[in-house]
C-alpha cells in the first residue's frame, strides 16, 4: 500500500538555505535549481531539536513557500536540466479513476471532458482488455505544437507542452493534429469563470503559472502539472492513484516515483518491457506503458465503474 | 377550467423564504454528511529545524477534499498555556508551526512531548505524543564499495541512546520521492541504533559535478514522527543540461527557430508573389495617372 | 468606333449590346430573391451573435468532432473559388475565344467564395477577437499560417483581375451617365473615370491581365492544396494521404465549373442574354465538365480504393462507416449525384443543352457540398484511441441550428454579392463582346 507522501520535498531544501543563511558550514549549493523560494528578508525565530533559538525566513512559514513568480516567456521556458516522464503500468490500473477525478477537480475541468481517460482497451478479438489511462503524450515532435499557427501551444525544455490560453485563437488544428485525442475544448464558459474570481481561483489550483488555466474559446489538456513539478511535488494524478500506476519523474535524474514506490527509470523499462503509444508515428511520447502483466486485478473488476458511469 | 391550487404558496416572498430555507438546510445536511479529519504531523529535518504540519481534510464517502480557513491553536504538552502556534489551513488544507523560543524552558524540561491541537474549545488531538530523536547520515567508500550509514539516536531520561527498530528509507532524493540506495526499499536499525546499506545505484546521473543528495527518511514513526537527514556526495555521474534538443530549428519550435529551408522557401514564395503583386498595382495607378 | 454600328450579318451594334448588357435594375422577383437572401443572412448574423455570447457550445462540435460544417462550408467555398483561375487563366492562355463571357461569372465568384471562405473560418475560431496573434505570433511552420497567406493573395489577384477588364466597360457605363442612377454613377466615376480607353493604357492593362493570368494558377493550386493539409498534415484515417492535394484541386475544378453553368443559365434567363451566352457555350462547358467530373472520379477512386483494398485497422472502421455504414446514403449521394449521373448525363448531346446542363450544374454543386461534409466529419468520428468517457452527444455529430443558421447565411452572403455585383457592373464584358464581333466581323469581310 501506499504511505500519504504529507512531507513535501521542499523541507529538504529549506536546511540547506537555513545552513547556508546562519554561516555557510558548507558550501553546498542546492542542486535543484528549480526549487528558489522567494525570501522574504524578514526572520522568525524558532527553536531547534536541541533546544537552540534560530532564525529561518518567514517564507518558510508556509506549509508549501511560494515560489517565484515567472513571467510568460520564462513559463514557456520551462525548467532547465529536468525532463519529465510518466510510467503508466498497466498492470496495476482497474479502473478506479481517482486520477481522473482529482485531476478533474484540481484543474477545474469542465463537467463531462476529462484531461484524463480511462479507456477499456482490446487489441483483438482475441487479445485480453485492460484499463488504459491516457494522459497528453508530452511529445518530443509533438504534432499538435506543429499546427499552432500563433504559437500557443509550445513544447518546453523540460519536456512539457503546454498551452497559454490568453494567446490561443480557438481554431483547434492542434485537436486535429492529436492522434491521441488528448485535446478537450472549452465550449462554453469555462467553471472557473462561471464560479466567479477566476484569477484567484487559478491561481490557487494552478499555482503560480502564468500559463496554462482555462479560457472559454481555447484548447486545455493533461499538462504534467507544472506548478506542482516546479514545487518539487508530483502532478495530481500520480499522487491520487490509490494504486500506484502512474509514475512521474525526471529523465535525467533517471528516476520515476509514485510517491511510495520510486524505480530507476531505465531499469523499470528494461526489466517490465515498457512501450510507447503510436511509436510508428513518429511522435515520440514522454509517456511510457508497462504492459498488463501479472495484474493486480482482474479486467472485470473495473467494469463496475464503466457501467456505474455511464448512468 | 378551475384552478386546482395544490401549490401552497400564494405569493412570490413566502415562495422565495421556502426556497432559501430548503437550500439552507439541504447545505447544513451536506456539510454533515462528510467526516472532517485533522492530521499532525511532527518534522525534525537534519536535526535542527523542527515544525508541526496539521492537515485538515474532509472524507466524504472515499473522496477526500482539503478544507481550508480551518483555525487551530496548537499547545506543547498542556492545553490553554503553552501556545505554540495559532494555525489557519491554506488552500490545501494544511498549516505550519515551529516551536517559538519561549517555549524552551518547556521544550528543554522533558525529552517527551505531547502536541495538544484545539479548535475553539475542543480538543482535536490530544494523544500526538513526540520522543526527541535525532538521525545522522554518513558516507564511507573503500574497495570500491560505497556504504551509507544511518542511525537514530532518541533522548530518554535526558540522554541519547541508540533507538532500535527504526524503519526507514536511505537512498537519493529524487523528485518527488526517495530513490532506494540498495535493493530493499525500506532499512531498519539494529540494536545499536545503526544500518548499513550498501549503495548499488552505479551510474546515476547527479548533478553538473555529479553530486547526489543522499538522504536518510523516518517517515511518520509513531514515536519519533518524521526525521530527515541529508548528505551531498559526489557517488553520480555528471550530467550536462543539454538544451541542444530544444534549441533546434524543427517544425515544432517557436516561430523564432523556423527552419530555415522554410523561411527561405515561404519568403521567396511572398515576395515573388507580392512583390509581382505590387508591381501590378503601381501599374494600375500607372494606368491612373495616364488617365488624369 | 462608328464604323462598328454598320456591323452586317444580323450581328449587333455596339449600341445595341451596350444596351443588351448594361446592368438592370432588380425586378419584381429580383427583389424578392434579394430579400430573401437578406433575410437568411440576417438569421446567419443572429446566429453569430448566439455563438459569440455562448460561445461554441451553440454548435453540434465536440472534443471529438471539432471540425464540423464550418469547416467543409470552408472547404467548399476555396473549392468553388478555384474557378476563377480556370476559366480565366487557364481559357485565356489555352487561347479558348468562347469564353470570354463567361470570365467575369467565373470572377465574381470566386471573389463573393474566397471573401466567405475567410469569414467562415473566422466564425469557426474559438476566439475570434484573438485575430491579430496571427500576425502578432504567426509562425511560418502551421498551415494555417499558409492557408491565410495564400487565402489573402488569391483574394487580391481575383479583385485585380476583376476590376482590370472591368475599365473599358467602367467607361461606357461612364458615358451614359443620363441612364444610370446617381449612386451607380459615383461608383463608375470613383472606380474607373481615368479610364479614357488610349492605346497607352490598354498595352499597361492588357500586360497586367496577363501577368495576372499566369499568377493566379500557381496561387490558385496552392490554396486549395493547403487547404487540403490542414487535413492532410495529420495522422487521421481519411485524411493522412498524398493524394489529398490533387484530389481538393480536381474536385474544386468541377464543383466550380458547376456553378459557372448555374449561373451561366441563371442570368441567361433572367437577364435574356441568349445571344451573348448561347447553346455553344453550355455544350462547351459540359464537354470541360464530363472532363473534370472523370479527373475527379479518378481521384475519388484513388482516395478510397487504395485504403480500402489494404483496410488497415485504424481506415477500415471510416471507410466501412462510410460504404455501408451510417454516412453510406450521403456518401453514395455525394458519388452519384456529384460524379457519376452529371457524367452520364453529360455524355449525351442532348444533356448539354442548358436546361439540362443547369440541372447537372446544380447537382455537381450540391453533391461537392456533402463531399466536403464527408471529408471532415466521418474522419474525426475514428480516432485512433477508442472513444470513451465521455457524455454521449460526444459521440455523434449533427449541426445544431446555429450551424446550419450561419453555414446557409454565408451562402445566402455569397449569393449577395454575386447579386448586387451583376446590379451594378455588366455579368458580361461590354467591351471585349464588341471588339470580338468586331473582330469577327473584319474576318467575315476580308474573307469575302
């Protein structure tokens, strides 16, 4: 089972600023760069384990500091030296769609679409069904980035397309070109707009992006959660699966976790024989599939869902 | 036809006071529907800086959602004297305290604490009882062979002593989670309170140097709570962040890395055509000119 | 010019065409054909208004189907327009005499298809406000970045050459300013009151058509050839072929060539210009059209045979979905009426008399619409990952009302202008008609 990962990353990197900040016993830098906290200047004092009173930023006050604000060319960007992948396994989905609902509820997805897709997949007539969830690809030589006349979707240095929806024109080539169907519309007023204060919200459920929310008239989809990664956190879907299936991590760190469970990438591959969807088309995916062997549970344990859905 | 007045509003305010009522009550009956749970969670990371997390989240059936403006106080060992923090949850339902200093005496008294979480009047959580520990974490290598060693010591009686049986996890901090240094995914300490764990991550990219951060992880012991220690050593590879895939002209980059095959192809194409286009045009007031 | 009112042989005066030719005013049913094209249009623009304060959630299309009538409304439109290019350019170079009166049909409508084409595609956009990212953002690599620039250049060379041989009629209709109103006459003054006819002038103009007629034919294979990549650029079953090029400039060539028989028989009727658009000129264009409709089949084959002969997984659920499934009867239709019977009938010498030709001529147009539909729609319904978790009207596409509202508004608009041109400006050159039977008349003389 699955611990609650309720210790976010970023309380490794405050004491080494904290360190740094009282004397520099050493000269470590932070190795994520991507983890700056905006300091506040302003010092509370605390006590320490031993009983000693020190000083620590305010801004780490805050369950989670904020980080910097980034501006919309330093956010298509992305971040420097990281490259995200997903490991979806197969073998472990049944259905539950807990990533669905969380991702529905943390990106304010309209009623009826999903960024995330449960598919009940059968090759053949005679091959064996299972649960597929399918997320955006983030690919390499993305196909939807390709047909953006104006430049709003854009594929990042880190790996993640995204898409700035004060700039998309709406004319939805990029659903067209998605051979993964991944692309959802906002047909109509968007929820965060109906609930009124859309800024606020966003930025409460996106975080400090200034990309990436949604617009009435523009495109969304599954966008790796970039708030989160960028905190050092994992993307929604990842941490609300019950089961493990999905696993995020940074291709140069060659680690992907689910929160519980964290694998070398390179070695998960090997040894589970991941694949990617769609190879032959060219598209490169950073998402990768661990087939359905050796399930957890069977197909049918899903098809409660399926039927309980639909109604 | 008559009017069959089964409807047992006449006017429109008595209709509108029904409304509201029923919406009031149906929403005091849906926040009674779910569960508010209050978790606390004790933090010690490398020994120094130590804070309480509280999460508040609310269980609806098998859905969990963060609640937040959720105001606590929360007390070292007895309520209503020794404050520690007054806390209110943010966005995703949790809140932060450290310890303040006036609070050292207390603090230095015991080598046990309760942490007592009220909200308003009430008692949330009353039993969160924490034991002093503290965790090390350190490198050897010899023959080729890396060792990380952790261990735990915790305060009884106001003095240090090895604690055993402690689970945890040692290896490399990874985003988002803890890369295991050895085969197993979890370590326990012996009885002197230590673990070895054999580092067999061969080749790992670390940093531009190849660095690594090691850590050492108690998660959420029911005695100690939550103790990290960390460790930089220089066990990776080092990895050069590469830019070079997304500096190239492709077809899916920006608009300012085009290709250049297809700038030159596109531009000759406009300025070919327009170019024969305004031509025409001058021609045209050419044609203008002659006629005025 | 006196001596071509002395013309023999029965042929007119140039008096007698001027007055033959000069634009009517509406009659009783001219009126009510523009009112009712006003009213349809006026339907289209309430519809807009909807769809601009709902948003598209007022159309049938969905995640699924995203591209929906707009867009084959798009499609068709470049389609008809392409053939300005044909019977202009391509007659005029092919030295084909008959055509002249039909030049300025062919003009006029590409002209009122391609200003519809960006109006529609502009109705179909998300944000439509958000217009100028295009030039503000433009990126070189989309098509869509080609489609609106080749779209805006083709619209500036079908506008030159409309307006070019438009100067020497402009000046006849400038020296009977008695008979015009006063508005017609500050159109032909503004327009063309520099136009004195010297020889200096028609030697600059005559190059410029000619410079013009060799552009437009490049251009011209390039709209319609990015129109087709905005399909053909993607991965989708029916849509991911070489042929697609070919097969949109074939097809655009007959269903424009259609309308030009429409409203060849159209305005010869109405306007009694059986002297000028005679039985020669429909028997001419339906040989062209037997022509075209056979290239077009060619292609049709090629487009569906090919696939169909391998049935890959990911084109066999399309391609059965549109033999024998649920689009087979539009399918079939479009086949049929849009190809097989407008040969057939046009085989026949007796097909390519004008009544019958503007009966085909209404087929091929009408079958070229419900082509386009099947292009676009049947393709979207087949994704490559099945279709799942999603509410049911997801799954299906039909135009909602305000599609159809604004699909058929454009329509009405393209007929619009075409109308309120032919009101003010002669359907048929003035001057070219005469100088020809001038000219046909010296050849009878000297031959005699």
């Amino acid at each position: 089972m699955k611990n609650n990962n309720n210790i976010p990353r970023r309380d490794f990197l405050f004491t080494g600023l904290l360190t740094a900040a009282l004397g520099g016993c050493n000269d470590k830098k932070n190795p994520f760069a991507q983890d700056e906290v905006v300091l506040t200047g302003e010092k509370v004092k605390l006590l320490s384990v031993d009983g000693e009173v020190i000083e620590i930023d305010k801004a780490f006050l805050k369950p989670i500091p904020d980080v910097p604000h980034l501006t919309n060319a330093e956010e298509r960007e992305g971040i420097p030296g990281k490259k995200f992948v997903m490991v979806i396994d197969l073998a472990r989905c049944k259905n539950l769609r807990k990533c669905q609902s969380a991702c529905n509820h943390m990106h304010q997805v309209h009623p009826g679409q999903n960024w995330i897709k449960v598919l009940g997949m059968e090759d053949a007539d005679h091959t064996a069904p299972y649960w597929q969830p399918t997320t955006c690809m983030h690919c390499d030589e993305p196909p939807c980035v390709k047909v953006c006349p104006v430049d709003a979707t854009f594929k990042r240095q880190d790996g993640i397309v995204l898409i700035d929806n004060e700039r998309c024109i709406g004319c939805r080539f990029c659903m067209a070109a998605c051979p993964y169907s991944a692309r959802v519309f906002n047909w109509e007023e968007t929820l965060m707009a109906s609930q009124g204060g859309s800024e606020e919200h966003h930025h409460h459920n996106s975080g400090p992006t200034s990309v990436a929310h949604q617009v009435k008239g523009t495109v969304g989809k599954c966008d790796f959660c970039p708030e989160m990664t960028r905190q050092g956190e994992l993307p929604h879907c990842v941490s609300a699966c019950p089961n493990g299936v999905f696993m995020f991590g940074d291709l140069n760190e060659d680690t992907v976790t689910n929160g519980a469970e964290t694998f070398r990438f390179s070695e998960l591959i090997k040894d589970k024989a991941g694949y990617r969807l769609m190879e032959d088309l060219g598209t490169k995916p950073s998402v990768y599939y661990l087939p359905p062997v050796n399930r957890n549970f069977p197909y049918e344990s899903g098809l409660e869902k399926e039927t309980g859905d639909e109604k | 036809m008559k009017k069959l007045n089964i409807f047992p509003f006449q006017n429109r305010p008595t209709l509108l006071l029904f409304v509201f009522a029923v919406s009031l009550l149906t929403r005091q009956l849906a926040a009674q529907e779910g569960k508010k749970i209050v978790k606390l969670h004790y933090v010690n990371s490398n020994n120094r800086v130590q804070y309480l997390l509280l999460e508040c989240v609310l269980k609806k059936g098998k859905v969990l959602t963060p609640i937040s403006n959720q105001s606590y106080k929360i007390y070292l060992d007895s309520a209503g004297t020794n404050l520690i923090s007054n806390l209110t949850t943010d966005e995703t339902g949790k809140a932060k305290a450290f310890i303040p200093p006036s609070l050292k005496a207390v603090w230095d008294a015991s080598s046990q604490h309760t942490f007592i979480v009220m909200s308003d009047d009430e008692e949330v959580i009353s039993d969160f009882v924490i034991t002093k520990a503290k965790i090390t974490l350190d490198t050897s290598g010899a023959d080729g062979v890396r060792n990380l060693t952790a261990s735990v010591m915790k305060m009884e009686n106001n003095k240090w002593i090895p604690a055993a049986d402690v689970e945890m996890k040692v290896g490399v901090q990874r985003l988002g989670g803890i890369l295991s240094a050895g085969e197993e995914d979890n370590y326990t300490t012996d009885s002197s309170g230590t673990l070895i764990v054999e580092f067999k991550r061969d080749k790992l990219p670390g940093d531009q140097k190849g660095n690594l951060l090691l850590v050492a992880k108690v998660e959420d012991n029911e005695l100690f709570g939550s103790l990290i220690a960390e460790k930089k050593a220089l066990w990776g590879v080092a990895t050069k962040v590469d830019t070079a895939f997304f500096d190239q002209r492709t077809l899916w980059s920006t608009r300012f890395r085009t290709p250049y095959w297809l700038l030159f192809m596109a531009y000759s194409i406009i300025f070919g055509v327009w170019g024969t286009l305004i031509y025409l045009i001058r021609q045209v007031i050419k044609i203008k000119k002659l006629g005025a | 010019m006196s001596n071509l009112s002395t013309l023999t042989n029965g042929r007119r005066s140039a008096e007698q065409i001027t007055g033959d030719l000069v634009p009517q005013p509406f009659g009783k049913r001219g009126m009510i054909w523009v009112s009712v094209l006003i009213v349809l249009c006026l339907i289209g623009a309430f519809a807009y208004f909807r769809q601009l304060q709902e948003g598209l959630v007022v159309t049938g299309m969905r995640d699924y189907v995203s591209w929906g009538i707009y867009i084959s409304n798009f499609v068709f439109f470049v389609a008809i327009s392409l053939v300005g290019s044909l019977i202009t350019a391509i007659f005029r170079l092919a030295n084909v005499e008959w055509s002249t009166p039909l030049t300025r049909i062919a003009e006029i409508i590409a002209v009122s298809a391609i200003t519809f084409a960006s109006l529609i595609i502009i109705v179909d956009m998300g944000r439509p406000e958000r217009l100028y990212n295009l030039l503000l953002h433009g990126r070189l690599q989309s098509p869509i970045t080609w489609d609106v620039i080749v779209i805006t250049t083709y619209f500036f060379i079908s506008l030159l050459l409309l307006y070019l041989p438009l100067l020497p009629d402009l000046k006849i209709l400038n020296g009977q300013k008695t008979k015009n109103l006063p508005w017609q006459n500050k159109i032909y003054t503004f327009l063309g009151s520099f136009w004195k006819g010297s020889e200096e002038q028609f030697k600059i103009s005559e190059k410029a058509i000619s410079i013009l007629c060799i552009m437009i034919i490049p251009v011209a294979f390039c709209i319609h050839t990015v129109t087709s990549w905005l399909f053909a650029t993607t991965y989708r079953p029916g849509w991911d072929s070489t042929n697609f090029g070919a097969y949109f400039i074939s097809g655009a060539f007959l269903v424009g060539s259609g309308g030009v028989i429409v409203a060849m028989y159209v305005f010869r009727k109405y306007y009694h210009l059986e002297k000028y658009i005679t039985e020669l000129h429909f028997e001419k264009m339906g040989r062209i059209a037997v022509m075209l409709s056979l290239i077009y089949l060619y292609f049709n084959v090629n487009e569906y045979l090919v696939p169909a002969f391998k049935m890959k997984k990911s084109e066999a659920a399309h391609l059965e979905e549109l033999f024998t499934g649920e689009f087979s009867l539009m399918f079939w239709f479009a086949i049929l009426v849009g190809m097989i019977i407008p040969i057939f009938v046009m085989l026949f010498k007796a097909g390519r008399k004008p009544f019958p030709m503007f009966i085909v001529g209404m087929m091929i147009v009408v079958g070229a619409w419900f082509k386009r539909y099947l292009i676009v729609t049947p393709t979207l319904l087949h994704p490559f990952l099945p279709m799942q978790n999603v509410p049911d009207n997801y799954m299906h596409y039909f135009p909602t009302w305000e599609e159809w509202a604004i699909t058929i508004g454009s329509l009405a608009g393209a007929l619009l202008i075409i109308t309120f041109f032919v009101r003010i400006f002669p359907i048929i050159p003035i001057h070219e008609t005469i100088t020809e039977q001038h000219e046909k008349a010296e050849h009878i003389s000297v031959s005699k």
